[in-house]
C-alpha cells in the first residue's frame, strides 16, 4: 500500500503530515472516535462516527485551506498515531485555537504529544505569525492539563459545568501561550 504521509514537519521522534482522505485514515479515525478512551477527554462521547460520517469529515476538513490539520506520524514506522491542528483563524488578531489526541494507546503518555504540540506551536508563532494560540480541555483530563502547562500554556480560565458527561457536568478549563512566551527550536527539517 502505497505511503501518503508527507513529512511537513519533523521533530525528533514523530513527523506531521498534512491530513488526508486515504481509506487507511478514515478507518483509523472512526476507530479513534468511536474509543471512548478518546471522546470522554475531548467531550465526544455521545457522537456516532461511521465510517462514511468519517470520510466526509476529513474531505471536509482537507478542503478548508484556513485549517492547519495535520496527522501525528512515527519518524521510524510512519504508523499513524494521532492529530494535531490549528482552526478557528483569527486573522486581525493573530490567533488560532489547537486541537490534538493521540489516538494510539501505545503512544500515549511517552511525550509524543507534547512533542506534536510544540512542532505546531512553532510552525504557528514563526511560520504562520500568530500571537496567540489557545485551547479547552476537560476539567478531568489532567494528562493533557500537564502535557499543555509543560509546553507553556497558561490557564486562563474556565467555564464552570458546560461538558455533560456519562451523567455528570465538568468544567471546561481554557488556556492559552502567547508568541513571547514560546521559545523553542524543534522542526528539524527547516532550511534557515
């Protein structure tokens, strides 16, 4: 089967490539969406995700040229692991709003995400020229709460009960990093 990840950014363990519509991916993400160990974090669980949904999702997605959706990929195996993005450009204020899960466990909670998070927040800050980028998270999701506050996201507050979840209410927690508050040199594949 013929390989469709493109090495955009590459780090030291894991590349990003641009998401795309490959029958390997969309399996993969309805998988990955229909994995309660993946939606109760980000607030998805009462979704159904076919296949088909899947396919006109990602097509829909890949046709956004305002979106920056990458799949997370391991640099030794090209096994897909997860996503990472930016959406919700704002360009007078220079901002944008990431998203990220890894959808493999056996990649979870080895840094690979952390990982991901800093190759985009430098493509974002140096590539892309924004200011501010931020992000909500589940109150209970406190592997992603460190995993954010380690790559220099700030807290900067919360809506109180706005996520019902497997018959309770969570607060929602928002964070953001600033173009200043972010140093770091992590595309390995940049020219200059």
């Amino acid at each position: 089967m013929p390989n469709f990840n493109f090495k955009k950014l590459i780090g030291d363990r894991i590349y990003l490539s641009p998401k795309g519509v490959s029958d390997e991916e969309i399996t993969k993400f309805t998988e990955w969406m229909n994995d309660f160990q993946i939606t109760d974090y980000t607030g998805r669980s009462s979704q159904i995700m076919t296949w088909q949904s899947e396919k006109e999702y990602l097509e829909k997605a890949t046709k956004n040229n305002d979106n920056k959706n990458f799949n997370i990929i391991d640099l030794k195996s090209d096994k897909l692991i997860g996503t990472v993005g930016l959406e919700k450009f704002n360009y007078i204020a220079r901002s944008a709003v990431l998203g990220i899960f890894i959808g493999d466990s056996d990649y979870r909670s080895n840094g690979y995400g952390t990982e991901a998070i800093r190759l985009l927040l430098e493509y974002g800050f140096k590539y892309l020229n924004l200011h501010s980028i931020r992000l909500d998270l589940l109150s209970i999701n406190e592997r992603a709460h460190k995993c954010y506050l380690k790559c220099g996201f700030k807290d900067t507050g919360c809506s109180r009960e706005s996520i019902f979840l497997n018959g309770k209410y969570y607060d929602r927690l928002h964070m953001d990093i600033l173009e200043n508050e972010f140093n770091g040199d992590y595309i390995r594949n940049k020219n200059i």
